[in-house]
C-alpha cells in the first residue's frame, strides 16, 4: 500500500472495473429474497447538488448492505425530461449562440434540437453519480421520454380517460405569464413583498343607500387592475353595516357593469373594509365564492398577462357566455398588466373614486423557474379525478403496508390526502409527453394512441380532419408511474415480477404530495400481483432533512451558497470557485456579494477530500431532524477518519504480509488483546446492524468511527506491539490472525458507506486470507455472534486502559516525560485486580512505560507519592528521583500568581454593579464560571506543593 492515502489514485480506477465487470447488475437468483430502490430521476437540465448526493448516499449505503446481505439487488437509475426547466435552457442557448428565439422555429425543430441537447448533457449527471460512487445497474438506466416510456404513459392516459378518471374542463390554474404555460403549485415560491392597498368606491346602482346614507361602499384591493373582472362584491351576513345591502346591486367602476353584493360568511368583518372584491377568473378564493353563488368568470388578460381587447365570460362550469358585455374600455387594452394598474388608478382618481392607499404587506406568487409574478387565470386543462385513487392511498399508509420514516411525516400525507382536489396534468409546452386526444372541427375529443386509431375506434370519415392536442402532460405525470415503468410496464417483464412493489423510496418532505403520493395512487390503480393483490409501489418512505449552509440558510444559486459535491471530492480553487458561483448573473452588485461571501468561507478555495470522506459526513448527518446543517469541518475530520483507517491498515499489513498468521493451519494463541477486539467489534457489527435497519444512519456512521479509531486503531494496535516485537510462535499467529481477520471485518462493515477505500484495502487482505473472491462487495456483511464474545477480557482490556490512560494523565500533569521509565506501586487488597495485574504484568508495564510494577497492601505504608484511584485500587508513582523540589516549587509559585491576577480581575468585574446590571447575562455567566476553574487550579496547586515540601 501507499504510504499516504491518496482518493485519487484509487476512486476512478475501481469505479470503472466495478461497473465493467458488471457487479451492479441484479444476480439474478430469484430464489433468494429481493432488494429494490428507485432513484429518484434528476432533472436532465441540472448538475447534482449537496442534496443528490445526500439521498444518492444513503440509497447506496442500504443497496450495498442488501447486497452483502445476498439479496438479488437492484439499483434502477434514471433521468426526468423536466418539461419547463428543459424548455427554459433551450430557449436561453438558442437566444445566446443564433441570437434567435423560441417563435424562430416551429415545435419539431424545436423538439429535435433538445433531444441533440439531451443526448450530449445527459453524460454530466452520469458522471457525477458515478464520482459518487453509486452502485446503480448502468445498463438499465431509463429516461421519462424514451420510447418504452412515452407508450407507457399513453397507455395510462388512455385508460384514466376511458374510466373517466381524466377529463377536460375550463378550470382556475397558475398561469406564468413569461413560460405561457399552467405551472403546479410546486413550481410557485411565495415571497413577502411591500405594496399598497387601494381603497376604491364602488357606487350603489338604483338610488340605494347605506345604514350611513352613503351612496357607495368602499372596497381595498392590491391589485386595482383585476377590477374590470369583477363579478360581485362579498359582505359577511352578519355585519350590521352591510345587511340590508346584500342581494342589491353595484356600478362597476370603469364599465358601468352592475354586479351584486352577496353574503358569505368566508369574509372576515374586522378585515379591511368588510367589503371583498370578487374576480372568480383570477383569484383562487375568489373562483370558490363565485362558484357557490353562480357568478359569472370574466377573463380580462391575455396569455402574456396583457388586458385582452375583448373580455372572454363564462359560467361556473365554463360555459362560454355571448349574451354579457365582454367590451374593455379602449384604454386598458393591450396594456400590461402593471402597467395597467397604473392606467387605471390614473382613470379611477379622475373620476373621485379613490378612497384612499396605503402602504401593505403581501405574498406575492412567483414562479420558480421564470421568476415573474403568478396569475391565476382561467384556462381549459385537463385534470385526474383524485378522490377515488386518493382513498386505497391514505388505506396504504394507514395500514402500515407503507411506512414514513420518521414516523411524523404520514400526517403531513394524510393532510394533504384528506383536502385534495383534482390535478391539473396539462401543460402548454413543446416538451414533454404530447397529450394523446383528438379534436375534429366541432370540437369533440377523441383519445387514442394514434390518429389512426382514434379514426378506427371511433368510425370516423377518412375526410374528417382531426387536430391532435398541442398540449404535454405535466412532468410529474410521467415520474408518478416511475416504479412500475422504468420495471418494463405494460409487459410483464421477470423484473417486474421480482422487484416490484420496490422496498425503500428516498425523497425529500417538499414533494411528498406532488410526487410520493402521487406514485402510489397511479401504482396502486395499475399495478397488481399474479394473485391480483394490489400492489403499493414501495414499502417504506425514507424522508431526508434539507440541507442547510452553516449558516442555516437553504443552499440556493441566488445565494451563491450551493457547494457541488464534486469540488468536495475533488477540490476546486478560489478563483474556479467564484467563478462558478457568479456564473450567469445578472446583477452586478448580487455577483459581488457572493464574490466576497466565498471569499470569506473558502479563503484558499475548497481542498479534495475524496468520495469516502464525503459520503461518510453525509451519512453522518442522516439524522430525523428536518433540517441539517452542513459544516466543512465535520468534511475535513472524516477526511482524518479515512487516513486514520488506511494507516491502520497499512500497521497490521506491514506486519502481516509475508508472514505466517494461521490461514493454513497450525497453533493459535490468542492474547486476551486480541479476544477483547473480537468481542468489541461483535458488539460493534450488532450495534451497526440495528442503526442500518432503522434507518439510523447517522448512528451507524457514528458506531463505525468509534470502533475503528478509538478501539481498533488507537487501542488495539497499541495492545498488538509487545506480541508482535516479543511473543510466541503461537502468540505471534493468534494476534495476527486476528489483525487481519477484524480488518477483514471492518472493511466488510464500512463498505456500504466508505466504499472505495475499504475496496483498496480489502484486495491486499483477501491475499493474506486466501481469499479468491474479486471484490469486497460480495463478501458477506458481518453479523453478530454470542460465540465470538468473551467479557472477561473485556473487563480486563478496559481496566487495563484505565491504568494506562490515569498513568500518561499523570505524567502529563506533572510534566514527566513519555521516555522515562516509571515504578508503579499498586495499593489493594482485591485479589481479582492483583490476578489481573499478574496475568497482563508485560502488557501494562510496555504501554504504560513502566520499570516496574510493585502491588502494596492498602494498609500498608508507602513514599509520597502522584496517586489516582480506580475501582479497588490506588495507582501510586513515588515522588522520590521524579521532581526537582526547587524547581517544581518555583513552578506552582509562578502558576499560583497568575491565577491570583486572574481571579482578582474577575472578582473586580462580579464586584462591579454596573457590569452585572450592563453586561449580558451569558458574560456573567461565563466570568463565574472563569473564577470557579480558577479556584479550583489553585486549589490543586495548593496540594501539589503540600506534597512536594512533604518530601
């Protein structure tokens, strides 16, 4: 082995033999039980971020466990086509290298170029998973577009539709004005923003008067620009001031329309005015009032969110109305619709029906992707019916044949389960999955595979011109039937068969509804066993925390705090870093933060810590907490970790290669050393084993460090030295026996999280064992065995390193050096410690540096001497030939005297009334707590010079 552990040298070469010798593929042994994990599809337009690599570390760590444990293991691998942030990037390149737009190409050539693009990026995403290490089966890596899928998606479409659990209606959806497509609610950010409240007067029609004797009613709206679609005012019945106004009638501001006043119980009396505006066509509340009282939907924006020229109304179920004025005063038309707001504040002050504006603060919708500001607009869509698929899914979770872990995150199901309502799935875009239906000249639907087939099926005339749908379906369609799809559906392939339902779904909680509940209600519509037992699409629901910077901000682009998994691996420069991070910004001033930001986090740039270091950290914070901070320092510690691991390695190869150690036969004596870490590490195997299988990989991270630095590398190789330089024949092959067998063991422990460096080891170690096996990643995961522990030795091990640790703490102390050898006096009368001191008397006296060791009785007299007590016993180092008297003196006179000026000006700033009663509570706090440590040192001292004038 190399004397210095180098990530570089051995992550690339193993990953690339691993994936060609095929060890990622199922092994096909269907008699043995099945293990299956479906990774989430990443969006084909991104790069892998901290949180990928996060979820990819944790599926790989249970697929390389099952794996082990002999299970037929499958990882499926894939990529989602994500409609609008594909069709973003492609309208951004276009417009960057031809200096062209979108509108320069018609919707084929526009398809054609973003499969080009596809093809040629895809490679960025596989690259990263691979540097990650993820063991996924390469060779059956699916995309939600590709010929087997799009059939796939038709297919249930098709069957939704003709079960009439799809259908088509004029419908109240996100509308992005830039994208000019419905978005989900997923896709809409809701910020804070500052604005203004305009107060408008909307005149009673027909002379009517209020309780006050005003003419009029005022009504506060943020958005004075949705006026001309009004279509009623709301009041609550039981406001006094607006009682006997409901059922009559209101002009219109700006149209002369009359639209009514009407009582609902949903308006909050003490909320603005009492008066609510309602605009059913571009207000989510406001489509539902209108809704229960049959008011009419006026749509007054254009797709680009411009005024229309002429108002498109409806009725409550979409009905298009001709008999209404559809007519928009000539100056709004066209107008944008800020600037709209605009004209129209403008207009209404002409005609004094300003009120009043103040400022206010809203949430405001905006879209992710695009970045403008939502508007709800009225649409023709289609839509699932999700009641009925809702109710066997909520059954699922609440019988226990799913299960969230953590446990808490089902009632974040069942809430959304419980009030959901139908789903929008069409978006109007040229990427994605096209909708399969058919329209002729009358406007009637035919859906079918194909035009042919819609003809056929429905006895068309071969004259009859049909027109298919422009519109895709929404993205989470297709990666809702993700488990049963990228299997092999709608053929009843043997993968299907044997991994299906699928066992452990890694995702994060912000798409548990828009993705998670999604796949098992289709799943579970679709798919059933050969008995016709509906089938869930997986049985356990793992949900990650979100990953946060150090600072507990969410990691995001604009904040120039996203950290790529790959430059943590591989390390990156300031300059390449900063470069990164601004790159495609638009505003100087934000690039100049992040700039300076970085530049303050990452001085000298990120250094390579390797694959193993960084999926052992991630591991390491799998905790149940939803939110998890990441920390570079915990990175660079279990960078440590892996070095530590691999110089361990190297100390029991040097002295285990070339020699002897009992695999072919012969004499074993084994040290009570060496039964103590067998048995430690049984109880470590036992401690991992439970973590792993409750998910607790943050617990089995935490065990696997514990074990392997502080009792294998620091301990047990310290325990092995006195045999190795000075024992047996028998002892020498007993001992290192057992340093290659718990290496062994430990590789096999650590693999399924550190891979890579346990790879690199365990090929040297299966040659001393005479092992033929190519790879570690069959090697059976090591269990516990009531067989393999010995507490005895235990007890003795653990004593025995009280002694040795009281003994260097004392040298420490009294500043005796490591080299000196020291005479021990043992003060007990315990037989079972006198026993114990005899049996390891060699032992002790090597690691502890000793010259001698001499058992006193209790009652015995003895020298002055450095003593500390553990269980029955008093370890005793004679005073005598260990200190100069004078020096040592002088030594506590000179620490006594600055921690007298110390506690003397702690006690001036505690005496001091102004200090207590200015100072933070946590600074008087923490000057108590100095002056308590202080006292207790010179308390110490006090002792250590009694003694030293005693000699």
């Amino acid at each position: 082995m190399e004397k210095r552990y180098n990530p570089k040298h051995i992550e690339t070469l193993l990953y690339q033999n691993w994936e060609k010798s095929g060890y990622f593929k199922p092994n096909g042994d269907v008699s043995q039980e099945s293990f299956c994990i479906m990774m989430p599809p990443p969006n084909i337009t991104g790069s892998l971020h901290l949180g990928h690599a996060f979820q990819q570390t944790i599926m790989d760590v249970m697929i390389r466990y099952h794996r082990m444990k002999g299970k037929n293991t499958l990882w499926q691998t894939g990529t989602d086509h994500a409609g609008i942030a594909t069709q973003l990037l492609i309208t951004r390149k276009i417009s960057e290298e031809e200096n062209k737009t979108s509108q320069d190409y018609d919707s084929d050539a526009l398809i054609k170029k973003t499969w080009q693009w596809k093809n040629n990026f895809n490679s960025i995403i596989s690259h990263q998973t691979r540097r990650l290490g993820s063991s996924v089966d390469w060779t059956r890596e699916r995309f939600t577009m590709d010929h087997g899928f799009s059939d796939a998606v038709k297919k249930i479409f098709i069957i939704l539709y003709k079960e009439k659990l799809i259908y088509r209606k004029k419908s109240l959806v996100n509308w992005d004005p830039k994208l000019c497509t419905a978005i989900s609610d997923l896709e809409v950010e809701n910020l804070e923003q500052q604005g203004f409240m305009w107060y408008i007067r909307y005149h009673l029609a027909n002379g009517v008067k209020t309780s006050e004797g005003k003419t009029y009613i005022v009504v506060a709206t943020t958005r004075p620009e949705t006026v001309l679609g009004d279509t009623g005012v709301a009041v609550n019945p039981a406001d006094i001031r607006y009682q006997s106004l409901i059922g009559k009638f209101l002009v219109l501001p700006l149209t002369n329309r009359l639209i009514p006043i009407i009582g609902d119980k949903y308006v909050e009396i003490s909320k603005g005015t009492g008066c609510m505006k309602i605009t059913p066509a571009h207000d989510f509340n406001d489509y539902d009032l209108g809704f229960r009282h049959q008011l009419p939907m006026i749509n007054i924006f254009t797709c680009t969110a411009h005024i229309r020229d002429r108002a498109q109304i409806y009725d409550t179920y979409g009905q298009e109305l001709n008999n209404c004025d559809a007519i928009i005063p000539l100056v709004f038309r066209g107008l944008d619709r800020f600037e709209a707001r605009k004209v129209i504040i403008k207009e209404i002050k002409k005609i004094d029906l300003l009120e009043d504006i103040q400022t206010h603060s809203f949430m405001v919708p905006y879209g992710e992707r695009s970045g403008v500001i939502i508007e709800a607009m009225l649409n023709t869509q289609w839509y699932i019916r999700m009641t009925p698929l809702a109710e066997v899914a909520i059954q699922a979770v609440k019988s226990g044949e799913i299960q969230f872990v953590p446990k808490q995150y089902a009632n974040m199901f069942f809430s959304w389960m419980k009030n959901i309502e139908d789903w929008c799935i069409s978006r109007q875009l040229w990427w994605g999955h096209r909708i399969p239906a058919w329209y002729d000249p009358s406007g009637n639907v035919y859906v079918a595979y194909n035009e042919q087939e819609a003809r056929i099926e429905n006895s068309l005339d071969v004259d009859l011109p049909l027109t298919q749908e422009i519109d895709v379906l929404d993205t989470w369609f297709s990666s809702a039937l993700w488990t049963f799809v990228s299997l092999g559906w709608p053929k009843n392939t043997p993968e299907l068969k044997t991994f299906h339902p699928t066992h452990v779904l890694v995702s994060g909680f912000d798409i548990i509804f828009f993705w998670i509940a999604r796949m098992i209600m289709l799943t579970m519509h679709f798919i059933q066993d050969d008995n016709g037992k509906i089938q869930v699409p997986f049985k356990t629901v793992y949900i990650t925390g979100l990953i946060r910077d150090d600072e507990g901000q969410k990691m995001s682009k604009s904040k120039g705090n996203i950290i790529d998994p790959l430059d943590m691996i591989d390390g990156i420069s300031l300059e390449e870093l900063i470069k990164k991070r601004t790159k495609n910004m638009i505003k100087p001033q934000l690039a100049e933060i992040i700039r300076q930001r970085t530049k303050k986090q990452f001085p000298c740039g990120i250094e390579a810590h390797g694959t193993d270091a960084l999926r052992f950290t991630l591991a390491s914070l799998a905790s149940t907490g939803r939110d998890i901070h990441w920390d570079m320092k915990r990175l660079k510690g279990y960078r440590h970790f892996c070095n530590k691991l691999w110089n361990g390695s190297r100390f029991v190869l040097m002295n285990t290669e070339q020699y002897d150690c009992g695999f072919l036969g012969g004499e074993l004596e084994l040290s009570v050393s060496d039964r103590w870490i067998i048995s430690k590490f049984n109880y470590t195997a036992q401690a991992w084993h439970e973590a792993l299988n409750h998910y607790r990989f943050d617990l089995a991270a935490h065990i696997l460090y514990e074990f392997t630095w502080n009792q294998f590398c620091d301990w047990y190789l310290e325990l092995t030295k006195p045999i190795l330089h000075n024992g047996t024949q028998s002892q020498l092959k007993g001992t290192r026996n057992t340093l290659v067998n718990v290496l062994a063991d430990l590789l096999c422990l650590a693999h399924p999280l550190i891979p890579f460096i346990t790879e690199a080891i365990w090929q040297r170690v299966k040659v001393i064992k005479h092992i033929s096996d190519e790879t570690i990643m069959f090697q059976p995961v090591p269990i516990f065995s009531e067989s393999r522990i010995d507490n005895e030795s235990i007890k003795d091990i653990e004593w025995i390193k009280q002694v040795i640790i009281a003994i260097r703490n004392m040298r420490n102390k009294n500043h005796i050096p490591s080299t000196h050898l020291l005479d021990l006096l043992l003060n007990t009368n315990s037989d079972h410690i006198i026993n114990r001191i005899k049996n390891n008397y060699h032992l002790i006296k090597a690691l502890a540096n000793l010259k001698t060791i001499q058992i006193v009785p209790k009652d015995s007299n003895h020298p002055l001497a450095y003593n500390q007590s553990i269980d029955d016993a008093d370890l005793l180092l004679p005073l005598e030939n260990l200190v100069d008297k004078n020096i040592e003196l002088n030594n506590i006179q000179s620490d006594m005297t600055k921690l007298e000026t110390i506690i003397k000006q702690i006690r001036s700033k505690l005496d001091n009334k102004n200090f207590i009663k200015l100072a933070p509570e946590a600074v008087v706090i923490k000057e108590k707590k100095r002056l308590k440590d202080c006292e207790l040192k010179i308390a110490k001292l006090i002792e250590k010079k009694r003694l030293i004038c005693a000699m």
